[in-house]
C-alpha cells in the first residue's frame, strides 16, 4: 500500500479546518499539507445540519475569519449563507484543491523513531494510509453520526413520525401538523418559530427552562462602520466590539448572578404577553452562563409564542400515546411530529484512536497544554472554540500558535515537541467549562484542563488574544527535541 507523507495534515474541513488551512498557506509556506474530511463535502456543522431555521448563535462578526470579515446584511445568519461563506472562503484561498473528501481517520500512532504520524483511513469505504510530522485535529467536539437521543416510556405506541435534527429528513410535511419539539436549547429554540410558520401549532416541551435572549438580527454599527470604512478594518472593529460586549456579558452573568438573571427575566417578561408565566417557562434553576445562552434574533421565538402559533410546556413525559405524549402532570399533548431536540453526543478527537509508541492515549486522562496540546503526546494538536463565546474567536488564536510552533521547531530544526505535565497544573477541571447534559455526559471521554497556566483553558478572548500574539513560544513545560 502506497503511503502519502506530508508535513502536516488537518482533519476536518468545517470552519475550525479551513480556518486553520488559510493561516498555515499564510505563515508556513513552506509546509507541505493535506487536508482529511469525513463527509463529501466541506462546512462540517454548517454541512450537517438541515432543520428548519437552522442559524449562528453566535454574531457573524465574530463567528467569521478575521482575515475574510463577513459581508452579509445579517448578523445572525441562517445556515446556507454561512456554508456558501466557507465554500466561498474555501475556493478564494485555493483550500478545497488540497482537501481529500470521504476520509474517515480510524486511527493515528506516533512512531518516535521515524517522528512520523502514520494514520489509518477508511477512504470511500477502502483502507488507505498517510504519514505526517505534525497532526492538527480540527474535527469538533460532537460525534456527526448521531445525536442525542433518550428513550422514552412506551415511544414505539406513537403512530406520528419521531425526528432527531442532527438526521432532519428531506421528506417531513409538517404543514398543518400539530408538532412537539422536545428540549430547551439553542436547536428547540430555533426550530419553534420556523416551525410554527406553516404547522397548525407547535409546542415546546421543555423538562426546565433555559436562558433566552432576543437580540438584532442585523448589527446597524457593524453595518455602518462598512460604509464608512475599508472592509478589513470594519471587519476588525465589528469583530473587537462585539467580542468585548459577550465577554462584559459573561463576566456581569459570572460576578453578579442574581443580578444578571433579574435583568434577562426583565428582558423576556417585556417581549412575551401581560401576564405570561415567564417564571414557571423562562426562569432557570441554574445561574446565568452555567449553560449556553440560547439567543432568539429579533424575538422570534417570542413573537411565535405572542401569536398563538407556538407555546411552552414545562413538564416530564410520563409515556407516549398513539397520537401524542401523556405529560407527568396528567396533561396530553397531541402530536401528529415529535421532534427530539434532545442534544449532542460528544467526542473527542473525531473518535479516532490515538496512540504514541505502541501505548494507547486515554484522551480522559490526559491534561491539555494552553487548550491545544495533550500531555505526553507528541507533535499534535486539536482546535477547540470558546464556550461562552464565538467558536472562531479562539479556533483562529489557535491556528496562529500551531503555526508559530511550527514556524518555530523548523528554525530551530526540531522535530518534536512534546507537553510534559510533571510540576503540578492544579486541580484536574473539565475541558468544557459548561453544565450543560451533553457535556456532563461525555466527561470521562474528554481531556480535562489545570486549574493555572499554562494547563488553564481560559474563557477569555483578550486575555488569549494578548498571551498567543505576545506570548513566547518555548515553555518549561514543552519538551523539544
């Protein structure tokens, strides 16, 4: 079996991938480099997923490349203008001619005598194999073949169609149709008023209530700003404004809990009708910012609910009925759809097994190294996005250090690079700094973070913005050879 040798090979081609690619072609020209997508095409997430509604919750200022600022009207943008972005940022910078589709990464080892990567592929089902210096794992956090789904009592009477978003079907009519979407995050919340724009009624069972947040659809300063100004620097201003405002945000949610949740109850109680029950439906039991924000554009959720298309339930499925759910309260609701906006599964690394020197990586037990690099794995690293903030704000700060490390070890002539965790890193915290189901769930599978640098994964776009630009690159706790 013939075996391609590169320099460096990214898995995945979602927005972490092609990000990371752009900025390897821009600091590390010399790097000769392929890219491994899974699916058949590029865009990961914005690619996978298809319900209705589908969109950023983040702010596009922040959620696109600071190299190639967003130009759309929207500041929250619906899932096909942010997948034709990557495939317009992909072809712009000649990306997609270097990324191999149907390319599932079974396994990586590191062999430290050759200093290579040698991957084990699935490549439109065949077996196929690359090596590499350096591994850049740009593959998510969440497992693309399935979703979260639960069991529910008695589920196979329902003589309705059940659905899980992450596998929406192309041929579900839901027109007229009386649809329950179960859940409370940012995809139940999404769903609902798209929904309820052609369904006889859509309700929102929830078994407890998230944080909700209406915001502009469109950023009139950004916006502004683009008139007035070249498109790199109105991307740049957009981008630090709006990124400043979610950390402020997060910080007054993180100081000042009690405070910050009278102020978001304030919020939705003004959007919704006199007299709605905003504490029993959006009134969480958790403090502000201990689960994502779900951010509505424009109030549409609210808008939906005002209208008598859309309601709230607050309540447990006792079991399913032929034509609807039988709640823990006694109340039935009818269904002719049930969709189960029920969460993700994770994992970590794409799912591949990792292993250094014949040893099996045990990606639970290891500590990560700035949130980029695994202790005791050589010469690979994994991008991963902020969770109280835009993916791509941190995804790029780490594209830029993985190219300053290369850029480093080359003129340095290394050929490893190696995080030892041997002085202490603190107290052993999970990597995702949220409480949220999908991420309790899948804690043993993940690596964790210290409690102090540089094991700490910070929160912090400023803080990371200033340590990855000014910051040097050699450490005590990194070991070239």
């Amino acid at each position: 079996m013939t075996i391609e040798a590169f320099d460096v090979l990214v898995i995945g081609a979602g927005l972490s991938g092609i990000g990371a690619v752009w900025r390897l072609q821009q600091q590390c020209p010399g790097h000769r480099y392929a890219v491994l997508e899974a699916r058949a095409d590029l865009g990961g997430t914005w690619d996978l997923f298809r319900y209705p509604g589908i969109r950023s919750d983040s702010d596009m200022f922040t959620l696109s490349y600071p190299f190639r600022p967003w130009q759309g009207e929207a500041s929250i943008a619906d899932g096909a203008s942010i997948a034709r972005y990557l495939h317009d940022t992909a072809r712009a910078g000649g990306i997609d001619q270097h990324i191999r589709f149907n390319q599932r990464v079974l396994a990586a080892a590191w062999d430290s005598t050759l200093r290579l990567w040698t991957l084990q592929v699935s490549a439109d089902g065949e077996p196929r194999q690359y090596q590499c210096s350096f591994l850049y794992l740009c593959c998510g956090y969440y497992d693309y073949a399935r979703g979260y789904r639960p069991a529910f009592p008695d589920e196979h009477r329902f003589s309705g169609r059940w659905v899980h978003p992450q596998q929406w079907p192309d041929d579900l009519d839901w027109r007229d149709r009386q649809v329950v979407v179960i859940g409370s995050g940012a995809t139940a919340v999404t769903l609902v008023p798209a929904l309820a724009k052609a369904a006889r009624q859509v309700t929102l069972l929830q078994r407890s209530p998230s944080y909700v947040l209406a915001l502009p659809a469109r950023d009139p300063l950004a916006n502004a700003l683009r008139r007035c100004l070249p498109t790199r620097w109105a991307g740049s201003l957009a981008r630090w404004k709006n990124a400043l405002a979610g950390l402020a945000l997060f910080q007054l949610c993180r100081r000042l809990p009690s405070l910050s949740r009278r102020l978001l109850r304030l919020r939705v109680a003004g959007a919704l009708p006199k007299g709605y029950a905003v504490d029993t439906h959006f009134n969480p039991r958790y403090a502000p910012w201990d689960q994502r924000l779900c951010i509505v554009p424009d109030g549409d959720l609210f808008k939906a609910l005002a209208s008598g298309k859309a309601r709230v339930v607050t309540d447990t499925v006792a079991s399913v009925e032929p034509d609807g759910l039988r709640l823990a309260s006694g109340t039935h609701l009818a269904a002719d759809i049930i969709v189960t906006a029920t969460g993700l599964t994770l994992q970590a690394c794409g799912g591949m097994a990792l292993s250094v020197d014949g040893r099996h990586v045990d990606l639970g037990q290891c500590v990560a190294y700035q949130g980029l690099l695994l202790d005791g794995v050589p010469n690979l690293a994994f991008c991963v996005g902020y969770t109280n903030a835009s993916w791509t704000l941190r995804a790029d700060l780490s594209s830029r250090q993985v190219c300053r490390l290369l850029n480093h070890m080359r003129r340095h002539g290394y050929h490893q690079c190696r995080p030892r965790l041997d002085g202490p890193a603190g107290e052993r915290r999970p990597l995702l700094d949220l409480h949220a189901s999908y991420v309790l769930r899948a804690l043993d599978g993940l690596p964790k973070q210290g409690a102090r640098a540089p094991w700490l994964l910070r929160q912090n776009y400023l803080l990371d913005y200033l340590f990855f630009c000014l910051g040097r690159v050699e450490h005590p706790a990194l070991e070239f050879s």
